[in-house]
C-alpha cells in the first residue's frame, strides 16, 4: 500500500479522498474536517469565493496550500461558455490550471448537460487546462469526455448533495471495467462512510464529497470516517472480494472429518 498513489495528469496523490469547502458552519469548523480527513485536494467553487478583495475575508484565507492542493471547480455554470469564463478567471487569479468541470442543466437536480460538458471540455483541454468533468454515471458520455481531453472523469452517485449513497452499482462496475485511460473519481451524493467504501470497493479511484462531511452532525468526525472508510474500500477492492454464492459454504473443509 506504501507504493498505491492516485496519479492525474502530472500528479501523485496518496490520499484519494478529495473535499469541498461549502456549507460548513464556521471556517473554523472547514479546517479542523480538512485536517481530520487525510485529504490532499480541496475544491473550491470560483464564483462563490472572493478571489480579488483583499480588504474582506476569503475563504481561501483559511486554506493552506502548503498542505493542499486547491482544485477550482465551475459550480454554477449552465453552459459550457459560462464554465469556460470561469476556468480562465481562476487560472488568471493563480489558483490553478486545474479545474473540476461542472455544467448543469436541469436546476431542480443538478444533473449535467453532458452536450455542453463535453465542448467545455475540449475548449479547456486544448487551452492546456487539466480538466476534471462531473458527468452522469453513462460509459458513452465518459468516453467522449476523454477523446475530449478529460483528465479523469468524475461520475455521480447520487444528485449533489442528496447523500442517497450509490444509486447505481452496476453502471459504476461498467464504468470501472470499461474505462482505463483516466481515473474514475465517485463525485456527488455521499452520505456516509459505508457510502464512500462502497464506491471504492467497486474499483474507484477516488471519491469526492461536500455535503456529507460538512453537514455532518460533526463534520470532523465524519471527515475522519470518511477517510478510514476510503482507506478500506480501496483497502477491499485490492484484496479482491470472495463472489456471492446462494448457498453456504462451510467456512471449515470436511475433508478428512471422521465421522
């Protein structure tokens, strides 16, 4: 395990636990689930931070970069001409090259618009952005997303922020058999550890995940669960699980038993 690092683009990751900075109580509060969750990315939402007014408080002022790597992300954006503005404003502004690619097309379940997902992904690609898309959990989409230039493709569990857990195993085992080119990062709709070793237990390479920490009854016990539980599942899917049977199998061989 010493060696199992998550590599995107022209980076190496030993934690595959990446975490959200919104809906926590207090800053306070978003440091302390940072620190607890073991995590080595960050994401930040561009339009929802204050990235020029350094006379008033920002969010990434509490932020170490020392010890996290901040991943810009597009919440927000309905069209692909909107998250491409978004990306140029946070690689000007020096946050990063990287950007966690979301374009929305329905409001009421945030479900992506995989047709303007798709352009925004080859117009950021081909401006030498590494580009991180939330897509729906659909093998076609993702194989357009990586002739696009995807980095990596990061399929929802669940709608944002519903914490349903995993709503569809088997897509996500067709996903995980039928894409090799690029990770596969778990993003949206976590709620709870057993959620997080789900998905890594089906082979992810990495989860992403906001609401279930941060909304958390303790945000920094659950980061700490949530971590454990990344660490587990990953822990699983290497090992390689026995197969289901329908009936019992002695878990003590009777050969050899006198009777």
């Amino acid at each position: 395990m010493d060696n199992d690092v998550l590599k995107i683009a022209d980076r190496e990751f030993r934690s595959r636990l990446f975490v959200g900075t919104g809906k926590y109580k207090t800053f306070q509060e978003m440091v302390s689930a940072h620190e607890a969750s073991g995590a080595e990315v960050v994401t930040v939402a561009v339009r929802r931070v204050n990235l020029t007014d350094k006379s008033k408080e920002s969010m990434l002022d509490y932020i170490d970069r020392k010890k996290f790597f901040i991943l810009p992300n597009t919440a927000g954006c309905y069209s692909a001409d909107e998250a491409v503005r978004t990306a140029r404003l946070a690689r000007e502004v020096g946050l990063s090259n990287w950007i966690k690619l979301e374009v929305i097309g329905d409001q009421k379940t945030l479900f992506p618009d995989n047709f303007e997902l798709v352009k925004a992904t080859e117009t950021l690609a081909k401006e030498g952005f590494v580009v991180l898309p939330y897509t729906n959990d659909d093998l076609v989409t993702a194989r357009r997303l990586i002739d696009a230039g995807a980095a990596a493709v990061m399929p929802l569990g669940a709608p944002i922020g519903s914490g349903m857990g995993i709503q569809n195993i088997t897509n996500l085992r067709i996903l995980r058999e039928m894409i090799t080119e690029v990770p596969l990062i778990v993003d949206a709709g976590v709620g709870t550890a057993s959620d997080a070793a789900l998905a890594m237990e089906l082979g992810a390479d990495g989860v992403l995940m906001n609401t279930g920490i941060a909304g958390a009854q303790d945000a920094v016990l659950m980061a700490e669960a949530m971590k454990d539980a990344i660490a587990a599942g990953r822990k699983a899917y290497l090992a390689g699980r026995i197969p289901k049977k329908l009936y019992a199998t002695a878990s003590s061989p009777l050969e050899g038993v006198v009777r």
